[in-house]
C-alpha cells in the first residue's frame, strides 16, 4: 500500500518584484498524519494564509531558506498574529541559516519594538540555526526529518530535503544551477525548484533553458517551479516538460 498522500499549498511563487503580481515565496506543507510547516516566510505570506483558509496558529516549525527579504520580510506580521489573534502559548521552532535568529529579530523589533524587545513575548521562539554545509537526518520532530545542502546565491542559501509521510520533498530556495542543486534533488518525489528566468542569466537564478537543458541531471521525479513570472509559465505550457508543472498562487499538489 501507497503511503496516504500529503499536500503541498504555494502561497506565493512569486520573485522579489511580485512581477505579475505573484506572491512573495512561501509554500505551506501538511504532512498526511503530521502537523503542517511553513518554507520561508515572504513579505505576503500572512495575506496569503488569509486568502487560502490556512491558519497560521497550526505552525510549530518554520524553515528559512535564506536571508533575503524576500524570503523572511513577512516574519514580523506572522509574529503579530501570534500574538494579538491567535493568543499563542507553545513554543515555535525556526529552522535556518546562521544568523537567522539575529537577522529575524531585527526585523521583528524594528517593526514593533514595544511587542517583542526584553522578552515580552508570550511564546518561545526556539531558533535552530544551520551550518551552511551538507548535514543529513536533522530531527525537527514530530517525525520530521530533514537533509540540508549548501546552493550558490547567496552566502546562507540553503536547499532542504524534507522526509514527508514516506516521500521526499526538496526544495532549493533561491540558487544558480550548481552541484549543489543536483546533489538536492536526486531522489525527490517532488523539488520544488526556483525558476527566475527564461535565459541563462548572470545572475545567480536558474532558468527555463537550465531546466530544459538539465532536467536529466537532477533526477527528482517531478518538479514545481516557483519564483517565477507569468512569461516562464507561459513558455512551459507552450513547450511543456514531461512532470515540471509552473507553481501558481494557491496551486495545492499531492504528494
């Protein structure tokens, strides 16, 4: 018997510039028998939440991929909802890079010092802060395991490979096409994978070509592309790629 199926919520697949009007990066994901965590936690991801009908308050573990904004700059508003809306008591794991816990307090408290500075917070937030170097089978409880591999972007770009319900999930964050990129994905039932671009670019973001150019090399089953615009998704539905769909806001996918 296959293993029950766990569900996958994009609440944004968006880049830096909401181009098009996508979401900020964030993905929602309830293991089938386990309680639901969060993949970074971009600018709107509490609009998000409210527009798809997830509640914020089931969150006990939020993962970080990196330290831009992007990516982290909802973090404050999900903190004020804790507070004010969900009144909540229990603790909430972060897991991230180093220098998660400083850079997400900084932001918390430049927003709303007078709410979270001196230990003011009703609720622990109990940070776990990453090497940014291959680790294998971290513990983040309730019977989640998770891998962890270094990709190229930015210096605490991290890539995870989560163990859900009996399947594997990775997702890259943001990252150029590396080694480390095809180290993450080998095996996955589903990468979600950062797709910035239709071109090579200069930058450090992987595109449509890479993908297209690439696909054999990574050998994820099936891949969901995200931070993204409307003219990549545009180009793969004109060209589609066997088991590579493009993310949208509010796409739910079963794993």
């Amino acid at each position: 018997m296959p293993d029950p199926e766990s569900k996958i919520l994009f609440l944004g697949t968006g880049n830096a510039f909401n181009t098009d009007g996508r979401a900020s990066q964030s993905i929602w994901v309830e293991p089938n028998g386990g309680t639901p965590f969060l993949v970074d936690t971009g600018p709107t991801v509490l609009a998000s939440m409210n527009r798809y009908g997830v509640d914020p308050d089931e969150l006990d573990r939020v993962f970080i991929t990196h330290l831009h904004g992007d990516h982290i700059a909802g973090w404050p508003f999900l903190i004020l909802h804790s507070l004010f809306l969900a009144r909540r008591a229990r603790p909430l794991k972060v897991f991230g890079p180093r220098g998660t816990k400083q850079r997400l307090e900084t932001l918390a408290t430049t927003c709303y010092e007078e709410l979270v500075s001196d230990g003011s917070l009703a609720f622990e937030i109990d940070y776990h802060e990453l090497a940014v170097t291959e680790i294998s089978g971290v513990d983040a409880g309730a019977g989640l395991h998770f891998d962890v591999v270094p990709v190229e972007h930015h210096p605490t770009s991290i890539g995870y490979r989560f163990r859900v319900a009996g399947n594997t999930i990775g997702v890259s964050g943001d990252t150029r096409w590396c080694p480390g990129l095809e180290k993450l994905a080998k095996g996955c039932d589903l990468l979600i994978l950062e797709c910035t671009c239709l071109e090579k670019p200069d930058f450090a973001h992987v595109s449509l070509e890479e993908v297209r150019g690439g696909l054999d090399r990574l050998g994820a089953k099936r891949l969901a592309l995200v931070h993204l615009s409307d003219d990549v998704a545009r180009a793969l539905a004109q060209k589609p790629i066997p088991d590579v769909v493009a993310a949208e806001d509010g796409m739910i996918l079963a794993v």
